[in-house]
C-alpha cells in the first residue's frame, strides 16, 4: 500500500539519488495534504466552542471546526466539550441557577457541577462563556462574559457564511459527545443531529466528518449520514489504551480501546468508520517525565486497514508539548516553534490530519 510515508521517502530518495525521477514526482503529488482541524475552534486564543474562537479558526486557516454536541433539556444540540459547564460558563456565579448543582455519573466517572440537561435553551442562552483553563491561558479570561453559547444550527450558519465570505469551502467535523449516557436520560442526540444537518443547505454538500468514542452510534448514522451528504466521513475517537469503550462498556462488554488499536481491531472499525482519532501519544508515547519515546505502529496498521488517522490534539504551551521540545519559559508559555516541530513529527508518520487549539500554527506545520 502507498502511503503518504511511502511517497515522501520514494521522492526524498531519488533525490538523494541525484534528482527526483519521473515516477517519485507522480507518487508525491499524489499524496493528499494533511488536514488542519480546529480542537473547540482556536481554543488557545479564544474561549473554546464560541463563534469567536470557530471565527478565529477560520481566519488563521483551517480545514475543519469542530463543535462538539451535547443536548439541552429540551433536546437542542448545543457548542460544549462536556455536559458539565461549570468550567466554561459563568452558571456557577448565577444565583437563579444554584440549586441544579448535582453529582452525575458519565461514562463511568462521577463528576459535581451544572449539567446542560438540566437546562433549557433559553436558560442557557441566559449564561456566557468563559475560559476553561485560565491559568494557563489568562489572556483568554480578557473574554470572559462576551459570547453565549452556540447551537449547532448557529455554528453552521456561522461557517456557511464565512465560508461564503471567504470564498471557500470550510468543513465541519462535529463530534456526539457521550451518546449512551445521554440515551440512559430519554435524548437521542443522533437522530436531532441528523435532523439538523438535513435542514441546512450548507451540511448537504460541505466536509463533513462525524465523531464519536462509541460504536453503537457511528454504526446507526453512517448509512444515514451519507444519505443527506454522500462526502461524510465517520470517525471513531480512541481514548487510553486501557480505557472501556463506552457503549460496549454498558453492555458488559470488557473492549478496550487498546483492543482496537490491533491490526485486527483496526480492521472491525473500517466496517463502520473511515477514520480512527487517537491521542498523539498513541503515536508516539511519552516516558514520565514527559519525553517521547519510539513512534508505534498505528498509523501504518490503520492506513493498512484502510483508514485515515486524525490524531489529537497539539497544544503550543511548554506543558503540553513532548519535553525534547520544551523551552525554558515556564510551563504555561506558549512554544509556538516546539508545537510546529511537534506537529511536523507527526505528519513525518504519515498521519492525514491532526487536531490543534492554534491552527494558525497547525497551518504553518501542514503547509511547509
């Protein structure tokens, strides 16, 4: 199989060889681009999941954004990472709302906060986002209080039109977050999904790639996805290695993710999705102070499979960047040069596309 990997190394070695023969330079251009996907929009300069960080994505260049859904009490898809909003909006400084405080169980981990299926759209709509990780990016909080919280009808939109403005075409790249828990609470956030993109000229004919760390759903939507946009993708999210799939968990199944991080494995999910999206460190994992260690197998194993592999996500501060790649300006300070230099390990990989909170330097790394 001729993978990116290989077409690159075909062409560098003619080169070497002393010019690129007429055969390596086919190969090459054939080799598609890899792709930029904007993680919660341009979430390390804007509060994620509001129209400003998606604007800011856009205009420093990506492929993709994503929105990430979860419902509302009254079964609205909304922009937010989690069902819990205790940490990206205001509701906690919202006496009105004191009392819906409670403890949930998601996916196996227990968590206390605000939970979007207590609420309504229009209670939401009340609330305003705020920075997630504020001691890491205080120059986000300058924004706290500024946007509300986005449906999926409003990012849409919102893209259709940028991307009328700018003339070309932006892909989305939505992921159904926590599909058997919300399920357990009476939504079915697949079918509001599928209603949705129905409705919309924009997701009939745009890139569309459709997320999810469950089976169950991805093998429910794909026919269905695909008969509203021919073009869709599905992409099955891998968590840790040793973590319990979701859905399968709920069944009483014991499969880890590692399980289908297998040749064999990998072969199960081509039967229902395009594309697998593991944590970078599945592709190359970290020892405990941080350093890389040598590179696994997966992307060659997944493309041998026949799937693409989007891998998540590259930060641009030091404390999230491999420690070979570190500078010494604090854990907290951004590396714009140690996240290109990270994110160009991976493509050397041969991964088709990567997940990053600043396209801007997402774009920087594809396009060099």
């Amino acid at each position: 199989m001729l993978t990116r990997r290989n077409m690159f190394s075909l062409a560098a070695g003619a080169a070497l060889l002393g010019g690129t023969s007429r055969r390596a330079r086919a190969a090459a251009s054939l080799a598609p681009q890899p792709l930029v996907f904007a993680h919660r929009g341009s979430s390390a300069l804007r509060p994620e999941h509001t129209l400003a960080s998606y604007a800011r994505a856009i205009a420093d260049g990506a492929d993709y954004i994503e929105p990430d859904l979860v419902p509302t009490r009254d079964g609205i898809l909304i922009a937010r990472h989690e069902s819990n909003i205790a940490d990206t909006t205001d509701v906690s400084a919202r006496p009105e709302f004191a009392s819906r405080r409670r403890t949930l169980t998601i996916d196996g981990e227990t968590e206390t906060g605000w939970f979007t299926t207590d609420f309504t759209l229009a209670e939401l709509k009340t609330l305003r986002a705020r920075e997630r990780l504020p001691t890491v990016r205080p120059h986000n909080t300058r924004y706290d209080g500024h946007f509300d919280i986005p449906t999926f009808e409003e990012v849409i939109d919102f893209v259709a039109a940028e991307s009328a403005a700018r003339g070309r075409v932006i892909g989305l790249i939505p992921e159904i977050k926590n599909s058997t828990h919300f399920h357990s609470l009476g939504h079915t956030p697949e079918e509001t999904f599928l209603r949705t993109i129905a409705t919309r000229d924009y997701t009939r004919y745009a890139p569309l790639e459709v997320q999810s760390f469950e089976t169950t759903n991805l093998k429910s939507l794909r026919a269905r996805v695909q008969a509203i946009n021919p073009q869709a993708r599905l992409m099955f999210l891998m968590g840790e290695r040793t973590d319990r799939v979701p859905d399968l968990m709920a069944a009483g199944a014991h499969t880890t993710f590692g399980d289908l991080m297998t040749p064999e494995g990998l072969r199960q999910i081509r039967t229902f999705a395009d594309a697998i999206g593991p944590s970078n460190t599945d592709l190359i994992p970290r020892d405990a102070s941080g350093a890389w260690l040598q590179p696994t197998t997966l992307v060659d194993d997944a493309h041998a499979a026949g799937l693409l592999v989007h891998s998540y996500t590259c930060r641009p501060e030091n404390r999230f960047l491999p420690r070979q790649l570190r500078n010494g300006a604090g854990d907290n300070a951004r590396n714009p040069d140690g996240s290109v230099a990270e994110m160009r390990r991976y493509l050397d990989l041969g991964l088709d596309g990567l997940f990053t909170d600043d396209p801007a330097l997402g774009r920087m790394a594809v396009d060099s």
